[in-house]
C-alpha cells in the first residue's frame, strides 16, 4: 500500500486515494481537513507529489519550487487551478483542483481515436486558449498530449501538468532513452534535447490535431528512441491522404504547426487560434502558407541503440585467373545486345523531331475549388487544352450542388502541360435515413450509425426496461432524414446509481474527525454553532440533522461544538470604606474590628476619639 495512504500533509490535507501515476510525480486524491488552508475545509483537492528518487536532488527540488510559483500564477478557466505549494526536506508537492471527468487520451480511445472537424476545433480552441495565457505569464509547458487534458461532462477542457515538465529537462536525455514528454507529442527540437519554447507546445498541438484528424499517430514505433528520431528527420503522411474528407484549412493550420523548423510554424498560439477562427467564419477558406527551407541541419543527432563499429575492410585476396569455358556463349549474349541497342537508337534517332517537338513547358495551375463545373470549363486552361481533366462527383455538406470543392494536384503548383488534373464536384448534401437501433448493444448501435455517415455522442440513463448497456433510443428519432455526417445523440441504459447517503453520528468526535467522517459518507461539513457544555472544548456536542437519515449527496451536515463549561457568576465587590473607619453600624456602637481597627489605627496615628468619646451618641438619645 502507498506510504502516503490516509496520511495528512502539514495537518491540511488528508490523502485518500492513488489517482495517477507519471514519470516525475504521482496524484492523490486528498480532502481539506485544516482551518487554515487555501481552501475551505471539506473541499476535495489533487496533491502531485514529487517522486522520492527526486526529492533529494537539489537542482530538480529548486527547479520544482520556482516553477511551482510561477504556474500557480495561471488563472484560466481552461487551465487546472493551483492552489497550494509545499518544498521541504522530506516531502515536495502541489495542491490542484480535483477534476471529476475523464482525460481527452481516454474519450479519443472510446472514440476510436478520430474525432469529426467540429470536436477538433472546438477542442483544439480550448487548448490554444490555455496556452496563450500561460505563454503570455512565460510558462511553457513542454509535455502537451491527451494525457495530461482531462474533459469535462460540459465539453469544458483543463490542461494539467504545467512546470513537471519543464523541470525535468535536467533528466532529458534522448540518447538514453529519456526524452522529456511523450516522445509520440514533443517536437524536434526537444527531441534534440535542445532549448524549447512556445513553438514547441505548438508543434504539440499539431500532433494532437494530426491525430484528431486521422484517427492514427504521425509516427509510432516499437522504441521510444526510434520514434524521437522519426520527430527529427521523417515527414509524416499528408493528412489529406490519410483522411481525405478532412477539410483543406485545417490540412493546412496542421502541417504548419508541424514543420520541422519552428520558424515555419505559428509564431503565437494566438496565431494559430486566429486561423482557426478564420476556417470556422469561412470554411472555404486558403491559407496559402510559405515556408524557408533549410539547407543542411545545425545538428545531427546521434543514434546510441547499440551499433556495431565499422571494421576496416581487408584486402581482397587476389585470385588465379581461370580460363572460362563460357567465354564463347558470352561473346554471342554480347553481339545479341549490341544489335538490339543498334536498332533502339535508329527508333530514336527516327522519332526524336516529334519527342522534340512534343516537349510539353511547365504552368502554373489555376485554383478551382469554389467554381462551378460550367465556369471551370470555359477557364483558359481547361478550354485551351493545357490541362486534362478528370471529374468525380461526391456529396458534400460544405459546397453546393454543382461547385467544384476538391481539387488535385491542388491549385497554385506548378504542373507539366497536359497533365491531368482530378476535380471533385459537389452533389449537395447528403441525406441519410437514422437506423433503428433500440436495445442494440452500445458498441454495435455506434458502428452502425457511423456506417451511415454520421457522428454519435453518447449519453446514459437510468431506464429499468431495458438492459443495462442497451440503447434506450435517440435524438433525432429512429427514421428521421438528417444530413450526413450530424451528429446523433444515442441514450444507453445505465445502473441506477445511489444518490443518497445515511447520515452518520458525529456527536462526541472532534470537528476535524467529523469532517472527515462526513466526507468519507459524500456529505459536508455545514455551520459550527458554540455552545457551553461539559465535553471537551470543539467537541461535537449536537447534529441538526439526525443520524440514521437519508439524504442527498452533499447534503451540508450544521453541527453544535463544545465551548466548555459555562464559566461561573462573577461575585460583586464590597464598597470600598473611608480611611480609618469602619461599617456604619460599628461605628454607631463604637465597637466591633473595624471600630478598634480605626482605634487604634487612629492612637498609633497620635489622633481621633475612643469608644468612650463623650462626644458618641448613643441609641437612648435618640428618643
């Protein structure tokens, strides 16, 4: 069992669960129990804790502490919040926002890994978004994949693990076997174990919308060596070619923020997120990139996969020369070859006026993408001859009926005259009938809509009558004719999940156990009233609701406490009397203490009346 495990940190936080494990950190899933933290008491929170064969390393312990400062100064809605950190000898962590959801690597995979146009930009937006604010606040983040984004139930992202990657650039190490980040998402500059910057998180994010795009990986291997070495030198397959449909700007923002070279990729995540913006205003429209080349790279990296070392070659031996008996067949072979390049050479010779005269010269393609079948046929190079043309005919949800929407070669290249040129035009949007599939088993109801042509989103609901993992039914209805390629929300029957808690007793507990008690049952501690009682001081004294009762999650739990025993009633002081004498009644009489007191305080002071002062008045005067 974890060491950690029901351990309380500083005296704050309470660590419940084991939640995720990474290279240079683990995550618990802990619950406020101090009074003083950054948080109210109660709230549940992630604690990454630093590895333990990290936490004695100063360098890394440093590293962690300065990054630490500086991501917890990151507020964005897209961006987990930090709000604790702690670095001491024994133990360093960050305390985060708990996020109840599923990471983007687990809803690719139940998505089988290609998401339609309109998820990647809506999810790519969200990343960019994140990162231009921490770009902004001179945090790079050096690790951006699936993995490290957890998605929401409202379709809301939150990116986590800035600065554990950025430490650990100490330990990146390519040639062996240790390059920071996932080797599938850093770019080649990281890959070279070079300085990274924005530009890297960049190239990231294309992967990621490779990835989206194509449902596959640009590059993969069986060693993580062999793929950081693909990053480097390889150039992926187009994606146009692996997914056709995909539409042509967002081939294009995707093999931008690719390039090799991060001066041809997006200078800003802003950059990138304003073209973006620009497809989804107009999905039509092109970029039209330019790029610089590079003539010879400044590094080469170095493969430490165990090679054999080159050996000098040895001498060949030198042989005795044979007479072979074949010398005569070979002389035939040979007059046979030269009579047969003796006749090639006069077909040549015969035909080269026509080869010369058939030379075709180089053009420019015209862009028609946008125009109708009859406009491109009366352009100059289409009515002229220059180009051959080969039209296809798709349907399309983005063009028109009868507008050319997909072109290859596409257009602005240069291509031989004569050459043949594929114009795809649109037959308008496609519609398809939604199958029927009531109580299909999850998995075959979505393989069947997506045959269809469309997309599907899955919801779960609680319905007894059918069985658990069945389709209860969609929306749209079963029947109805939607475009193809919408989106279908398929509802699957689920186990009815508990709501409810029984409320337990915490009368007689600290406020702390209380809490904890609390929480472990999914309820929350509410208001603490004082009140004066016998038991110990932040004693549970009273429960407003009773113990044994049924209510909601969460539901706020109001306590009494103890403030101790009542304290006892404070006794009047005696009025002070005048110097030298006493009470009234003493007085009149001339006796008592404080009479003789005041005597002989009196006497001693050399001064003032005795008990037998003629001058007394005594009680039968008064009559």
């Amino acid at each position: 069992m974890d060491n950690l495990i029901g351990k309380k940190l500083d005296g704050l936080y309470e660590v419940r669960e084991l939640i995720g494990a990474g290279g240079m950190a683990n995550v618990y899933k802990a619950v406020m129990v101090g009074q003083n933290g950054p948080v109210p008491a109660g709230t549940v929170v992630a604690v990454k804790v630093l590895r333990a064969e990290y936490m004695h390393d100063p360098d890394l312990v440093n590293r962690f502490k300065n990054e630490s400062k500086a991501i917890s100064l990151l507020h964005h809605p897209n961006i987990v919040k930090v709000y604790d950190v702690s670095v001491t000898d024994r133990l360093q962590y960050i305390v985060m926002e708990y996020v109840n959801g599923m990471t983007l690597r687990q809803y690719l995979n139940e998505r089988g890994g290609r998401l339609t146009s309109r998820e990647t930009v809506h999810f790519i937006s969200q990343i960019l978004q994140a990162l231009d604010h921490a770009h902004r606040n001179g945090v790079v983040h050096r690790d951006v994949k699936p993995q490290n984004i957890m998605l929401l139930a409202s379709g809301q992202l939150r990116m986590m693990d800035f600065g554990i990657a950025r430490i650990s650039r100490a330990e990146n190490q390519l040639l062996a076997g240790k390059a920071m980040g996932s080797v599938h998402y850093i770019s080649p500059e990281q890959a070279r174990g070079e300085v990274t910057g924005p530009q890297s998180d960049i190239y990231s994010v294309g992967v990621m919308m490779y990835e989206m795009l194509s449902g596959r990986l640009p590059f993969d291997g069986d060693d993580a060596v062999k793929v950081a070495l693909k990053q480097i030198t390889d150039t992926p397959l187009p994606l146009a070619q692996i997914a056709p449909d995909t539409p042509r700007a967002l081939v294009e923002i995707t093999e931008k923020a690719m390039a090799k070279l991060p001066a041809n990729r997006y200078a800003s995540a802003s950059e990138m997120l304003e073209a973006l913006r620009r497809y989804v205003q107009d999905p039509d429209v092109v970029f039209a990139y330019k790029y610089i080349t590079e003539e010879a790279p400044a590094k080469v990296v170095k493969q430490t996969m165990n090679q054999k070392k080159d050996t000098p070659a040895r001498p060949p031996k030198k042989r005795k020369k044979k007479r072979s008996v074949f010398i005569p067949v070979l002389l035939g072979i040979t007059v046979a070859f030269a009579v047969a390049c003796a006749c090639l050479c006069f077909m040549i010779l015969r035909n080269a006026n026509n080869m010369f005269t058939d030379q075709k010269a180089d053009i420019v393609l015209e862009d028609f993408v946008g125009m109708t079948r009859a406009e491109a046929e009366a352009s100059a190079q289409i009515s002229a001859g220059q180009i051959n043309v080969e039209w296809v005919e798709e349907y399309s949800s983005t063009y028109g009926e009868g507008y050319i929407y997909k072109q290859s070669p596409t257009g602005g290249r240069n291509i031989r005259e004569g050459q043949t040129v594929t114009l795809t035009v649109s037959l308008g949007t496609q519609y398809v009938a939604i199958p029927d599939v009531t109580n299909y088993v999850q998995a075959d109801a979505e393989q069947l809509l997506r045959d269809s042509g469309l997309s599907v989103l899955v919801v779960q609901n609680v319905e007894p009558s059918v069985a658990v993992g069945a389709v209860i039914r969609t929306d749209p209805a079963a029947g109805t004719s939607v475009a193809a390629g919408s989106t279908v929300v398929v509802y699957v029957s689920r186990q009815q999940v508990a709501t409810t808690t029984t409320v337990p007793s915490v009368v007689g507990l600290t406020v702390d156990d209380a809490r904890t008690l609390l929480v472990q049952n999914r309820l929350t501690l509410g208001s603490q009233t004082q009140a004066y009682s016998d038991q110990p001081v932040g004693t549970v004294i009273a429960q407003e609701t009773a113990a044994g009762s049924t209510v909601k999650f969460n539901t706020r739990i109001n306590v009494t406490v103890s403030a101790g025993p009542e304290p006892a009633p404070e006794v009047p002081e005696a009025p002070s009397t005048p110097e030298g004498g006493g009470d009234w009644w003493s007085d009149l009489w001339g006796g008592g203490s404080s009479s003789s007191s005041s005597s002989s305080s009196s006497s001693s002071s050399g001064g003032g009346a005795s008990s037998t002062d003629p001058g007394l008045i005594w009680p039968w005067d008064w009559f």
